[in-house]
C-alpha cells in the first residue's frame, strides 16, 4: 500500500494526492517571509520571530502526536529545559555565545526527553498522557524551588540578550533570518523524515499498533525514536525562544506551554506537516489582537478558539483550505 506523509483532506488517514500544492503553499510562505524584515517595523519583525518559534514547536511536537499518535503532556518540559540552559549559562557563567548555548540546550532536551520516554513509554493511551504530564509538572516543580534556576528575588531568569554569533551581537532583523533559517531546514528534514520509510512506520504504528508488531517491527524502538526526535525540534524552538523573550521562568517548562502545540496542531491540522503552521499562525495572531483589546480575557479566547476548531473543522484548517482549494478548482476547469 503506497503511503504519504501528507494526509487526504476527504479521508485523513490516507495519502494525499496533492502534496505538489502543499510545496507551493510552502515556498510562497517563505518567499513572503522573507520581505517581512524590509518592510515590518522592528515590533512586527519581533512578532513573526514569536510565530516561526511557536510554529517550530508545534511542528516537532506534531512528529510524535500527529504521526505516531504519542499525545503528550510533558513536551512543554522539554522546550523549556532547553530554554533554562541558554538562561543558567548566561546566568552563571556570562555566556552569550549561540554556539554554546545551542548545543547545550539541544543536548538537556534530547537527555530528558530520552529519559521521558524510557519511563512514560512503558504506558499507552490516556496513561502516557498523564504520565508525561507529571514528569513535566516535576521539572516545573524543581526550577520553582530551587534558587540556582532562578534569578535572585524572581521565579525565572530575566536579562537575557539576543546571541553573539561570530563574536557580534545580533539585532532583531539578524535573529529574525536565523530563526527563519533554523525552521526551513527543520521543515525540510521532518519533510524527508515522515517519508522515508521510518517515518511511514510511524503512521502505521498509528493506525494499526498491532498489525505492524505482527510484521516484526519493533514498536517501543520506533515509538521511543520519535518522541526523542520530538523533543529535539521542541528543544531548538526552546532555545530561540529563550533568546527572543528575554526571561524564562519555570511556567515554560509546565502544563500551559505543553497545551501550546497540541492546540496549535489541532486547529491546523495534526496529520500534516504544514497544519501545525497555520495552527501556529492562528493562535500567534489572534494573541496579538486580543491582547490589544482584552488581554485579560485571552485564555478564554483560545479555550473558545479550540472548542469551535473541534466541532467545526476536525480535520484541522490546513486540511479545509485544500477543499476548498479543490472545489474552485473543478468549478473553474468544468467552466
């Protein structure tokens, strides 16, 4: 049975046949970001930085949940673990330096998240989840009480800059073309990986657990892979986050920076690579406007943003944007 990384909008448990519509959507949304530098004030060009971190994190955390079905509470932990290394580096040793930090804060994430799933992968279902909710809760837990995660008199660590890189500190327009690099190449190397033959294991083992351990292949292995993987790419996004916020604080390691992407892939779409973007692009944006409104109110926006997501498009705004695409499109050829 031929399989695809891209998921049919009409049935979303098999190929979609037009991924080539995908790609386009894809470089025209990277050719348009781009421009965003030349033309955005400093603010603007700061807010699509937050938006291509966040949608970083929902497209690593997607490779666990949306493609192997590993629904987890406890990927917050590994964005912010990776964010409090560039912290406690700057904090207790000066260090500015991106090549430094980003190791650093890869390698914690890729430890923990190995050590999660040695622990939480001995479950499945609703256990899994709330496992990797208490392991996250316990990291929130430890970097509230102990003072050496935090600056003096605070719950986190604040008076965090924008890397050196070369020995130059960056501004807002360089970090800006770094995080976009960063998230291309990320894009493009989960793009190769859902396809290649590991990565369609990984959506087998979704769909059908059972039938692929009949096969012979080892499921724990594969599921234990992806979800290391996951926190890698959730790791990265933790350490530009760090970087472009300026604080961390034990609330990035918990259960609200968990809930983040799986929102995020839900409103988009969780069984495609770009889904998680455009979940990304909705939860970022709307944020933006509300909080010019009724900032108060926001968790009460997104809780109402993703009750209507669930009830109204399933399937995910990725997924309905491309029916949408495909009614127009017979409309205009039977014209």
């Amino acid at each position: 049975m031929k399989a695809s990384a891209e998921l049919s909008p009409a049935r979303p448990r098999e190929a979609w046949p037009a991924a080539q519509h995908s790609w386009t959507f894809f470089l025209v949304l990277v050719g348009a970001l781009l421009l965003v530098p030349l033309i955005f004030s400093p603010y603007h060009v700061s807010l699509m930085t937050r938006f291509l971190i966040f949608a970083l994190f929902a497209v690593g955390f997607n490779l666990a949940f949306g493609y192997t079905g590993l629904l987890s509470l406890g990927n917050g932990a590994f964005f912010g673990a990776a964010a409090y290394s560039v912290a406690l580096l700057n904090l207790h040793g000066e260090i500015e330096s991106l090549w430094l930090g980003l190791p650093l804060g890869l390698v914690v994430a890729v430890v923990l998240a190995a050590l999660f799933g040695l622990i939480a992968l001995r479950a499945s279902g609703i256990y899994f989840l709330l496992v990797t909710f208490a392991l996250g809760q316990m990291c929130y837990s430890v970097a509230w009480n102990f003072k050496w995660f935090n600056s003096p008199g605070m719950r986190g660590i604040t008076g965090l800059d924008l890397p050196s890189l070369g020995g130059m500190m960056m501004d807002k327009g360089s970090y800006y073309y770094l995080v976009l690099a960063l998230f291309v190449a990320s894009f493009l190397f989960l793009h190769r990986l859902v396809r290649s033959p590991f990565g369609l294991s990984l959506v087998g083992i979704r769909e059908g657990e059972a039938r692929l351990e009949a096969l012979g292949y080892n499921i724990w292995l594969h599921k234990f892979l992806a979800f290391v993987i996951s926190g890698f790419f959730c790791g990265l996004a933790g350490v530009l986050f760090a970087y472009y916020n300026s604080m961390v604080s034990p609330a990035h390691l918990g259960i609200d920076t968990s809930f983040l992407p799986m929102v995020m892939a839900i409103i988009g779409g969780q069984a495609t690579l770009l889904g998680p973007v455009i979940g990304a692009a909705v939860v970022i944006f709307v944020e933006y406007f509300v909080s010019m409104v009724i900032p108060v109110r926001w968790p009460l926006v997104l809780g109402g943003l993703f009750v209507v997501s669930i009830m109204l498009a399933r399937q995910g705004i990725w997924v309905y944007c491309y029916l949408l695409y495909r009614r127009l499109r017979r409309r205009h050829e039977g014209s």
